[in-house]
C-alpha cells in the first residue's frame, strides 16, 4: 500500500500547499513576515524588544523550508512510498516544529 492509497482528495491539494509552505519560506528567509509569526505579532512592544526579528524570521524560514522540502518529497513520490512514510514524515515535522520553537526562544533572545 503507498501514500496515494490513502489519499483521499485531489493531488493538486498538496501542490498548492506546497506552494504556499515554499512562499512563506521565502518570506521569512528574506527576514520578512514578522507579523505572521504567531505569538510574536500580539506581544507587546516590551516583550518585542527582547527578540530580535530578524533572526527569528531566519529560524521560522528554516523551518518553514524543511517542511516544504519534506511536502515536495511527499508529493513527488506519493506513488512510490510506502503508507507508513506518512507516519515518518509526520514524526519528522513535528521535530522540526519543536526545534523551531526551542531555536525562537533562546536564539532569537537579545
């Protein structure tokens, strides 16, 4: 059984999320979209200023990125994977996710 097995809807689904993950990854790469980033965007200014925004787009654009590249795997070789890639996969975003986290909030700091 592979990925496409258990694909319920419409494979160009996951090529305009792939395209919205790669767009956002520039964005932040470019050292844009600190409005986006959630909880950073409803901070005061106090608690602002003890980040620099910068280097935290840089983190989330990182992450943002392996997370495209992870989505473009996927994608390409849905028919070639096996089902339990999706798991894999799954585990390996949520990694990515915490250390984004763990990388905003002690590299980031001032």
């Amino acid at each position: 059984m592979t990925l496409k097995d258990l694909s319920n809807g419409p494979e160009w689904v996951s090529w305009v999320m792939l395209v919205i993950f790669a767009v956002l990854s520039v964005i932040f790469l470019s050292g844009h979209g600190s409005g986006l980033i959630a909880g950073y965007n409803t901070s005061s200014k106090n608690e602002k200023s003890k980040y620099d925004a910068k280097k935290l787009c840089r983190v989330a654009g990182g992450g943002m990125t392996v997370i495209t590249i992870f989505l473009f795997v996927v994608s390409v070789w849905e028919d070639v994977l096996p089902a339990a890639a999706a798991y894999f996969f799954l585990a390996l975003i949520i990694v990515d996710c915490v250390v984004m986290i763990v990388l905003m909030n002690t590299v980031c700091k001032k």
